[in-house]
C-alpha cells in the first residue's frame, strides 16, 4: 500500500462515522447538549467539517468550500473563513444550528470529496513538504494530513457517544 492509498483507506472511513452519528436526529437533537458546557452532536459534526475544510483548503490553495457554497446560511452562521469552532464560547456554539442532519451530511461529503481528489494525487516526497512554519518544528503536510484526520475521528466519536446521550434522554 502506498501513502495516497493509506490516508484514502483512513480519510473513507470517516463518511460513514459521520452519517452514524446524525442520522435521523432532529434538528432539536443535533442542537441539545448533553449537559453545561458539551457540544451537542451537530457542533462536533460541523466543527470536524469546518477542520477539514480550513485545512485542506489551505494545503491546496483554494477557498473553503464553506466560504464558496451556500453552506453557512444552512447552519444559521455567516461564511466565515476563519469561523472553524476552535475556541467557542457557549454561546458560539449554541449559535451553530444546522437545519437538520442531512445538511452536516452534505457538507461532509462534499468536503470529504474534496480532501480525497486531494490525496489521490499524493507522492511519498510530498509528504515532507512544509505547509506551516509558525510550529516548533514546523509542520510538513503528513504531520497535517494526520492531524486533521486525528481531530476528525475524535470528534466524530464524541458525537456518536452524545448522540447517545440525547437520544436516551
């Protein structure tokens, strides 16, 4: 297996995990937080998207699909580039209201789509590229690259287990 292969094999697993955690929520259910302080599932959705979406934008040079489409409207939000979730207040993230479960879906797989042309066309050498200096060591793309689907599958985890939380309540 190469490393295109690789980060594909990670990076495809994450569509799935995604639609587990929505599916057949209401948008009340994606907006309830668990307890003070938790974010709710559509959050953790959204935010791992708006991630991905930064990042990946950034590592090829073009501007978030969150800024070009007509996604922002559909969470209640402003498009934002800069708007990925990091550092939220509560009430910042009670601000993020996504109009149901499919529209976290959508913009998903529409970001997903987007990050796995990226990595189709990925050479082992490319790999040590640097995209980011302002990190002590600075930060090549594989370092990004995992991190980013790190930080995804984290989040999308917690929004399976609040998932669960909601809907038990």
């Amino acid at each position: 297996m190469d490393v295109s292969d690789l980060l594909i094999e990670t990076y495809d697993r994450l569509p799935g995990l995604v639609r587990a955690a929505v599916d057949g929520l209401t948008p009340e259910q994606l907006r309830r937080a668990p307890g003070a302080g938790a974010n709710p599932v559509g959050w953790l959705v959204w935010h791992l998207t708006r991630v991905q979406d930064d990042h990946v934008a950034d590592l090829i040079g073009t501007e978030q699909l969150w800024v070009t489409g007509e996604w922002a409207g559909r969470f209640g939000l402003a498009a934002d580039p800069h708007d990925t979730g990091y550092g939220h207040t509560p009430e910042q993230v009670a601000a993020v209201r996504p109009e149901n479960a499919q529209v976290l879906v959508d913009y998903y797989e529409a970001v997903h789509a987007r990050t796995r042309d990226f990595l189709a066309g990925l050479r082992p050498g490319d790999l040590d590229r640097v995209v980011d200096t302002s990190w002590d060591p600075p930060v090549t793309l594989g370092v990004r690259l995992v991190s980013v689907a790190e930080d995804d599958l984290q989040h999308v985890g917690q929004a399976a287990y609040v998932r669960g939380l909601v809907t038990a309540a």
